[in-house]
C-alpha cells in the first residue's frame, strides 16, 4: 500500500521491539481500510523512552503503543492520564492531541474483557467469582477490569504472595462493588469450586515454559478459563479446560482488542476484529 506525504502516522515503542505483532496488526487494518497512514516500529532504549514520547508531536506521529519496558516511563512522562490508566499506574496507548500534548491511555484491561465476550458470548463479570493467577502487569489490568465490570469476587493467587498484597493493595476495591482477596498458592485449587472464571496471567504454558500447574477437578462445568498466551493458541491449561467440557478463550483476542481504541483515535477508524486479522497478526 502506497502512502502519501500527508500520512497519518502511529508506531509501537519498545526495547526489544523486532518481536511485536503490533505492526503487522495495524498494518491489516490501514490496508483494509484504504487509510493513507502507517504503523511502524520504534526500537526505543530505556534511557530515551521520555526524549522519543515527548519527540511524537515534533515527529508528526498522532500518537503509539508502549510495551515492555516503557509502560511505567509512559505514565511519567504523559501530560494527562485517562482514568484507567491512572489506575493501572501504567500506559500502553499514547495519543497526541490537537496541540501537541500527550495523553496517556490503557487499553489492557479493555482487551481483556472484550476478548471474554468475543470468546463466550454471554460472559459477564457478575457471574460469579473470578480465580486470576499471577501478580505482574498483565494481572494488574485483568483485576482492575474484572472489578470495574462487576465481578463479586476476584481471588489473587500468586506463587510470591507479597507482589499478589502489593497489586491488591495498588488497585483497591470498588465502592459498593466487588472486592480483591488474596490467597495462598497452595489454596488455589480449592478455590476453584467457586470460580466462574479463572484466568492464568502468568507465562506458565508458553511455548518453552513449563505448564500451569493446576488441577481442574473442582471447577464446576459452567466456568470460563483463559490463558492470556497466545503462543501457542491452545495451553495445556485451555486443552485441559476444553478437554472436561468448560468454554475456553484464547489469549490472541486480547492482544487485538487492545489495539482498537488506539487505532480509532490515530487513524480516525473504529476497526473490527475479525478471523482475517487473527490469521494474518499469527503468521507473524
């Protein structure tokens, strides 16, 4: 696709960056679309992560991505914060408004859960007590989005129980709504009796990692189970769930969910997320 000098320009910023799906992601999108725009990848050092935030304007760039490690000196450097992304205390969307200023977003936990009702229809929060396992970043957006969208109950369960405290404690409860519980990791299993969703946030059943260990014997048949993996599609943890007949949702979904907020903002378009589009973001 060609592009002109009036482009309207967006990138991904990471360190590593030659990894990341989200070129290819936005890519489909501008050529689907007929956008005269481009999506491109910015290898960016740690120690230069505020000079390229603060370059977008000067760049013509109408805004990026931010991934590991940048999230955090995103939220530092930004202007203003949205309201999620105050609550994460990280940003992964950067949009530059008419005057150049720089407005930090996160759209993680956004992804998340629109992945959830993609994946199974007439999933919804309320249904009952949510079991997540892990405590890192990507725990944090699936906690805070599961409370805001009216979960009972979230159980944090993580091998290390103090980061699981200092998440619970940094996210907080919702007034008049659902409430984080932390437990042991060795209680995880009984907990499932009362899950209606349980969700693995850690890096347990990638593709070069050992599998979640987690029985599946107590998890009533009705529950939901997802893996925020995608590498491969279908964990031993999903294979397990599918296996004993439980709805299972993948973690690809997630990875282009987050992507459309952003992608409406820069590029003027709200896209779709269809099987085309997670073909081709796999291929990658």
């Amino acid at each position: 696709m060609t592009i002109s000098g009036k482009a309207k320009l967006a990138g991904v910023m990471g360190w590593p960056i030659g990894h990341s799906r989200s070129p290819r992601l936005h890519g489909y999108w501008l050529n689907q679309y007929g956008i005269d725009g481009a999506y491109v990848p910015l290898a960016v050092p740690p120690d230069r992560v505020e000079q390229a935030i603060r370059a977008l304007p000067a760049l013509g760039f109408r805004g990026c991505n931010v991934t590991v490690p940048h999230k955090e000196a995103a939220y530092r450097t930004v202007d203003r914060l949205d309201a999620t992304a105050k609550r994460m205390g990280a940003v992964n969307t950067v949009v530059v408004g008419e005057d150049g200023s720089l407005e930090g977003r996160n759209t993680d936990g956004f992804g998340f859960v629109e992945n959830l009702r993609s994946g199974a229809p007439g999933w919804s929060a309320a249904d009952g007590p949510a079991l997540v396992i892990g405590a890192g970043g990507a725990a944090r957006a699936v906690v805070a989005s599961l409370l805001d969208e009216g979960a009972p109950r979230v159980w944090l369960v993580n091998r290390t129980r103090a980061r699981a405290e200092e998440l619970a404690a940094d996210i907080g409860n919702v007034d008049g709504g659902g409430a984080i519980e932390v437990a042991d990791w060795v209680s995880r299993e009984t907990l499932l009796e009362g899950a209606a969703l349980v969700v693995n946030t850690t890096t347990q059943g990638m593709a070069g990692q050992p599998p979640l260990d987690l029985d599946l014997r107590a998890l009533p048949g009705s529950a939901v189970v997802t893996d925020i993996v995608y590498t491969p599609l279908m964990t031993p943890l999903l294979s397990a769930a599918q296996a004993r007949g439980n709805r299972v949702v993948d973690g690809i979904g997630m990875l282009l969910h987050q992507a459309r907020p952003g992608f409406a903002a820069w590029f003027g378009h709200e896209p779709e997320v269809t099987e085309g589009l997670k073909a081709a973001v796999l291929q990658g």
